[in-house]
C-alpha cells in the first residue's frame, strides 16, 4: 500500500534483471524488514536460545512469541496511527485514550467475589460485553472529538489532539478516582494473556484488525481516497471528495485500535492506571509508523511497514533487556533511531548523498 | 496602532484580544477564589503563585519564542529533568563550584536546543519530531546519570532555596525574582532587537522572511538554542526548588507550557502574540492548581480537566478569530 512520489526515482533503469533489481531494492518495505533482520540476527547472535520454540501446555513459548505478544497494543496503535499521518495529521492522544478506555473497562468489570456452592468466585460488576463495548465506546468518542477538532474546526492535528491528550488522563484519573483499578474478573484476562491454538489471544486481536483495515485499504478505494488527502488537501477536495468526513474517521479508527490497545493492556496487567497506562504510547507509535517508511508528510503510508516497525521496537527492547544493560538506556537508543531514520529520510539528506557520490 | 482607525481592527486582533481575554480571565479566577475562600485574594498568595510556578514561567518564555516563530518543543520537559540532573550530580559527585555547575548547565541546554534547531533547519524537518526524539534523548540521559533521585544539600543552593525576598509587604523567592528578569529581558529580545523582529517574521511567513533578506536558518537555531537554554535555566530554578535533582521532573511541563503559552494569547500558527502573556498563561494555570487546592473537595485531575478545556475554548476562540481575519491555516 505504498506509492512512490519521488520524481528522481523514475529514471529508466538498463537491462529487464536489473530493472528487478531496482524494484526490489527500492520496495519501500526493504529498509525496515532489513533493520528488522539485522536486530533479530544481532538477537540470535548475542542471546543463545533466542529463536527457540518450546511447546508448554499446549501453548508456545519463547522470546519471538514474547516478542509478538508484548508488541501487540503498540501493533494496534501504530496501525491507527498510519492513517492518521498518511492524512498530514498527527494524534497525540493515543496514550491518554488508552488509558481512558482500559479505565472504563475495568472500573465497569472490576470483580467482587462471591462465595457459588462454597467456591469463592469472582464475578463482574457489568457484563462483560457492555463494559467492552462501553470502552470501545468511549474511544470511538474521542475520536470523534479530535476529528470534529481537526476537520470540522480546523485546528492543527497536533493541537487538536493535544487537548485530549492533557484532558484525557484527567478524565481517566476522574473515572477510576485517582486509585489503580484492580480486575478480578477471570474471562476479562483472556484478552490479554490468553491463548488460542497456542498463541497468545492478543495476537488474533491484531491480526483481525491488521487484515480488516488492509482490505478496506485495498480493496475499495479508502486507501486512495486517505492518500489522496494526505497528498493535497486542497485537490481532494476539489475533486469531489468528502475530505472532512474521511479525516474524522481516520482520527475515529486511531482512537478505536487506542482503546481496543488500551484493553489489552489492562487485561494483560490486570489492573487500570490511570496515570501510567500507556504513557509515552503516542511517541512509540509515531516512532513505529516513521520506522515503518510512512513519510510524516503525508501520502505516502505502509500498514505493513508500521507493523514491521512496532516489531522493530519492541525486539529493541527486548534486547536491551536480555543483555542486561539498564533500561532507561533503552530511550536514548529510541531517540537516536528517530534522528537517523528521519534523518535519512529528508530529501535534503539524499541530496548531500547525491553531491558526495557524484 | 492609530487610534481610532486602528482601533476596531486593533481590538479584534488575534493576539490582542485573546491576551486581554486571558488577564480577565485571571482576575475573575482571584476575585472568584476571593469570594468564596476566606484568606484568598491576599498578595502573598498571587505572591505563591509566581514562586511556585517560577521554573514554568522560565520555560514557557522560551516556548514562547519557538511558537511565534511558528514551530514547536516538546523536548522542554525532559532537557528540564536533565538540566536538574546535571545540577545536581555535578554539585554532588563532582563537587563543582555552583557557579560553574550553572553555567555549564545553561551552555549546555543552549546547545542541546541549538542542535535541534540545526537538524531542523538543515533537513527541513518537521519540529515535532526532532525534539520529540530530543525529548526522549533528554529523559534517556538523564537515567544514565542515575535512576535515582539525587539530594542537593550543596550549602549555596540550600541557602537559596530557602531564602525569601522581602517585596511589598511580601516577599519572593530568588527563584520567582530569576524568572521575573528572564521575563523582562525576553519582552526586550522580541520586541526590541533584531532577533526579536526575525522571530516573528519567520513566524508569519517564513518564504517572505526568506526574501526580505532574513537569516531563517539562524532565527530558527537561535529560537530553539534559546527555548534549551530557557528549559535549563528553568531546571537550575526547579533545583532550587525542589533541591533534588531526578529523571522524573518535569513530566508532562512540555504540555504545561505550551498551555501557558496558547492561554497567553500567542497563536500556535506562529507570527502572533506577545512574550509577556507567558506570564498570564502561567499564572492562570497556578491559579487554577491554587484554587482546587483551596477548595481541598476536588481532586487534582480536575487541574488536567479544567485546562485540557480552557485549552480547547482559546484554541477555537483564536480558530474563529483567525478565520474571521481572512482565514489564516
């Protein structure tokens, strides 16, 4: 789902096998697959063991699916997030939605015990499904408002979605009353830690959201409806497109895979933080879709690219834990990424590199 | 501005009106608290809110500036943590002399944001993301230091924190006195030098700036050298205050000032404003803090709440005023 716009690029090549080549090696996918690799060979090289696979009660194990699983929520709100800057538009609400959703989850379930034929057993406060489809809910709300925000009032996305972004956790802190929301409700748990055929449950959740949105994509013409106004607001629009209505579903659909990410972390942890549930999630995901070779100005996007880029992150993590070194250096490595990738991909930077060899 | 030909567009000018906007607001907030909680509306109390709010001040003067010239920093926060970090470790560890631990802090702050503003400049990208991966760079730093919390109890800076400045019936802390002369030196730099001029010509338009001959690539390093050294004047104050230095600090003061900053009155599109309505933003925001905290029944996420909506009020006021004047994006 990735178009070239780069007028350099079209040189005509020589002979059909290098015109192969050339395609091949100008697939937008290659950069961040290649930097994916590199990591998990540089992984299977420093850690033994690394891609081993091990069945245990009938699920699988090992540092690839740990990988996958722990990716998912930042998987569900980069791919929200593509669509959003492949419009020109940024949402830096995605953490406090987040939080907002996995607040409402689990305040709606959270559990009281109840003693059934002398079994103590827990027991939702709402019925699962109304307090997930609540969720959901509140999220697919504050998409609207930061779409109303953007389109309608035509603030600038960044400030648009900033308001949420300082208001949102405030609401959130209000919903769960400034406490850590504890969930004692047993099925709520299978969303975030559960396995299906042996993989972990979250894993299905992402793969049915990735493959709806590729096919709505590309298969009607969503997708290039999205790029369209990504690339030229103004011609959009004069071209009979309904650009208003397309960017508040856009910021509708990031907010919903922010809330559908934020259940899945509250399940996963068993417990609503108002404060600290997705924190920093926003940056992460931006960071993702950049990886991922979607230009931040617009029009140009890969779905794909930000999946492999979630991925990208989340193996730098867990590499940086494995091998021991503290954490905390896991930022400053996260924020030289960001200075090569965008670095290097600003045309002036390829320029510099056009002067040098030529 | 002529008087009364000018008056009518004058008055409803963007920057203007939104700035005159915000100081009502204030004073409705104070004569409100005021009315309702006894011992409210005493000076030491708006004294309070300049004290205590003296770092944010500091940092939404440098955040001021970027803005006008039409970009954006969401490193401040983190070069704040970082800049208390350095403080500390170097009073604490390496045993400098606090003057010489400062001014290292403040060159550099100045050179942090200055790098910034050269990537920006010489790749043409987009501010956000430059000094968002600042922003993580700063915090990621500030963790190799230490992960934890480090104590000042350096005798100077102890001295200064808790000395209080008598002033009208009152009195200041060395701090909010900082923040005051920052205040007054940024009012001169914009409105009255060179600089100043560029910044809001690169902010208006930053092709016209181009052609009228304007240095661009220095304004915009200039800006974001300032709004770093802005940030680390404002954790050498948050220091004082606090006398710890910690990666923690100043989580979220990003938002605060640019808040302050859109509350004051400046319009984020860059090119309007003024530099001193810093100053009411910030306090607004204090009074705000000061006024759920008299009420003792809200909780403090009401503080988030409450400016998340005035947030959203100057930012649709300013989207219909600007549309009104001939549809600036």
């Amino acid at each position: 789902m990735t178009t070239r716009a780069d007028p350099a690029l079209g040189k005509p090549s020589g002979t059909p096998a290098q015109a192969l080549g050339a395609v091949l090696l100008q697939h937008p996918l290659l950069r961040p697959a290649a930097a994916l690799t590199l990591l998990l060979v540089l992984d299977a090289m420093l850690l033994p063991g690394f891609f081993r696979l091990e069945i245990k009660d009938g699920h699988l194990y090992g540092a690839l699916v740990d990988i996958l699983n722990r990716a998912a929520p930042l998987m569900l709100a980069a791919l929200g997030m593509t669509l959003v800057i492949a419009t020109r538009g940024i949402d830096i609400s995605v953490g406090a939605v987040v939080a907002l959703s996995g607040a409402v989850a689990a305040t709606l379930i959270g559990g009281t015990m109840v003693i059934h034929e002398g079994v103590p057993a827990y027991v939702a406060n709402t019925p699962m499904g109304v307090a997930l489809a609540a969720a959901i809910g509140v999220a697919l709300l504050c998409g609207l408002w930061n779409g109303v925000l953007v389109a309608a009032i035509r603030l600038q996305p960044i400030v648009a979605t900033l308001i949420l972004m300082v208001a949102g956790r405030g609401l959130a802190q209000l919903i769960t009353d400034g406490q850590i929301v504890t969930v004692y409700y047993q099925p709520y748990f299978f969303l975030g830690s559960g396995y299906l055929l042996g993989l972990p449950f979250s894993l299905y959740v992402v793969a049915a959201l990735f493959t709806l949105t590729l096919l709505l994509v590309k298969k009607t013409a969503l997708g290039l409806f999205i790029q369209a106004v990504g690339i030229n607001p103004v011609a959009a629009r004069l071209a009979g497109l309904r650009t208003a209505t397309l960017i508040v579903l856009v910021y509708v659909f990031c907010s919903a895979c922010a809330g559908m990410a934020g259940l899945l972390i509250t399940s996963n942890i068993k417990s609503a933080d108002a404060n600290n549930a997705g924190l920093l999630l926003e940056l992460d995901a931006i960071l993702a879709v950049t990886l991922g070779g979607t230009s931040l100005a617009g029009g140009r996007f890969s779905l794909a690219g930000s999946m492999i880029g979630a991925l990208i992150i989340q193996t730098l993590t867990y590499t940086i834990y494995s091998l021991g070194v503290p954490p905390e250096v896991n930022m400053v490595v996260k924020a030289i990424v960001v200075f090569v990738v965008c670095i290097s991909q600003s045309s002036e930077f390829r320029q510099l590199l056009k002067k040098r060899t030529a | 501005m002529s008087a009364l030909a000018g008056s009518a567009r004058g008055f409803s000018s963007v920057p203007w009106f939104t700035s005159l906007v915000t100081v009502v607001l204030l004073v409705a907030m104070l004569v409100a608290g005021g009315a309702a909680y006894p011992g409210f509306l005493s000076l030491q109390v708006g004294f309070n809110l300049l004290i205590d709010n003296a770092y944010l001040l500091v940092v939404a003067i440098g955040m001021g500036f970027v803005i006008l010239s039409g970009g954006i920093d969401l490193s401040v926060g983190s070069v704040l943590a970082l800049s208390t970090m350095l403080t500390a470790w170097l009073l604490q560890t390496a045993h400098w002399h606090p003057a010489a631990a400062i001014l290292a802090v403040l060159v550099l702050g100045a050179l942090f944001g200055g790098a910034m503003g050269l990537i920006i400049h010489l790749f043409k990208l987009q501010p956000f993301i430059v000094t968002l991966a600042g922003m993580f760079l700063a915090r990621g730093l500030c963790y190799l230091i230490s992960t934890e919390s480090i104590t000042i109890d350096q005798p100077f800076f102890v001295t200064v924190s808790q000395t209080q400045v008598p002033f009208m019936k009152g009195f200041l802390s060395p701090g909010a006195l900082i923040a005051l002369v920052v205040l007054l030196l940024a009012v001169w730099v914009a409105h009255f030098t060179a600089f100043g001029r560029a910044v809001y010509a690169v902010g208006c338009n930053e092709q016209s700036a181009a052609m009228m001959g304007l240095n661009v690539g220095a304004t915009r390093i200039g800006v974001y050298a300032l709004s770093g050294l802005c940030a680390a004047l404002g954790g050498v104050l948050f220091s004082f205050y606090m006398l710890s230095g910690y990666g923690l600090h100043g989580q979220g003061l990003e938002l605060d000032a640019i808040a302050a900053v859109v509350i004051g009155g400046t319009l984020l599109t860059g090119g309007y404003g003024y530099i001193a309505g810093a100053l009411s933003g910030v306090l607004v925001l204090g009074a705000i803090q000061t006024l759920i905290a008299f009420d003792g029944t809200l909780s403090s996420w009401w503080t988030r709440i409450v400016i998340g909506g005035l947030l959203f009020a100057f930012c649709v006021v300013q989207r219909v005023m600007g549309g009104l004047r001939g549809g600036r994006a």
